[in-house]
C-alpha cells in the first residue's frame, strides 16, 4: 500500500503540470508547401521521381465507346550494395484514372506496392520480388517472384490475379 501513495502523487502532479500546458498548433504551413517530389537530403541515395501523364483515346472498349486515361504516380528507389552485391528496393504509387469523355464517368485502379531486386541461388542473374497489386506489372495482387535472365521467368506466384486495367476499365464505364 506504502508503494501507491508516491504513484498516486507523482500521477496527481503529471496531471496538474500538464493540464496547465497551452495548445500546441502547427507554426507554419511550410509542410503543405513542400514540393512532392523534391529529394530528401541525406536519404541515402533514394532517388524520388513521379509523373502524371493525360493520354487521350487511350482504349477502344468497342461499342463506340473510347476511354481517356490519366497515369499519375510516384516511386521511390533505392539500391544498396551488400556483400559485393546489389540489392534494390522501389516502391510504387500509381493511380490510373480512366475516363469517358462523353458521359464524365471515371474508374480508378491503384497499382502499390514495393519491388525488391536481389540475387538468389536459383536465379544466376537477378531475382524480381513484386509485393502488394501490381496490374501493370505481372497482374498479380499478392507476390511475385520472377528471375530476369533477359528473359522473365515466374519463380513463385501467391495471390491473386488483378486482371487487365483496359479491360476492368471497359468493365465498369463501357
């Protein structure tokens, strides 16, 4: 019982210190100025890029009906070298928005997701680790794993597919 009094006190003064505290606010609104894909200093070496691209009668669904599509995205990559070999890590945010000029419907598809590139026993050159939904890589929503031998070759594939982005796009606005 004699252990709870100093608790109870010390908890009781906290308490009072803090509730005499102002409210905190932001001291400026510098981080919404600054820019997205600006590099970070002293990051490692990351490399940040992004893009957003308007392609204009980008898909024929058929039927009359042409679908415009906006390619807008962000990566971050990053390489390291690790007993004499190199291991790479990028991470992907892209959204595809698709769009039919003529009834102003949209459909998005969010490809996200890091890629890992590494050399393993079974791959003489270098292993393709894909994570999370890639539909405009390998179509898979789960992992991945491909060697790259000049030729792409599935290792492991564990989820599910995501199918084709025309083709779920002309599913939903077509």
């Amino acid at each position: 019982m004699r252990w709870q009094i100093p608790l109870v006190v010390s908890l009781a003064l906290l308490v009072a210190v803090s509730c005499d505290q102002q409210p905190v606010e932001p001291q400026t609104d510098e981080a919404a100025a600054t820019p997205l894909f600006a590099p970070a200093e002293g990051n490692g070496g990351k490399i940040v890029w992004g893009w957003s691209d308007d392609i204009p009668a980008a898909v024929d669904c058929g039927g009359g009906v042409v679908l415009d599509l906006n390619d807008t995205g962000y990566a971050q990559e990053l390489w390291k070298k690790v007993a004499s070999k190199q291991l790479g890590h990028i991470v992907w945010h892209i959204t595809l928005t698709y769009t039919d000029p003529s009834t102003g419907k949209s459909f998005k598809i969010h490809d996200v997701g890091p890629d890992n590139y590494y050399f393993s026993k079974n791959c003489t050159e270098l292993t393709h680790s894909i994570n999370g939904r890639s539909v405009t890589g390998s179509g898979i929503i789960g992992h991945v794993v491909q060697c790259e031998n000049g030729v792409v070759d599935i290792i492991q594939e564990a989820g599910r597919p995501a199918g084709d982005p025309n083709e779920l796009a002309c599913q939903k606005l077509g």
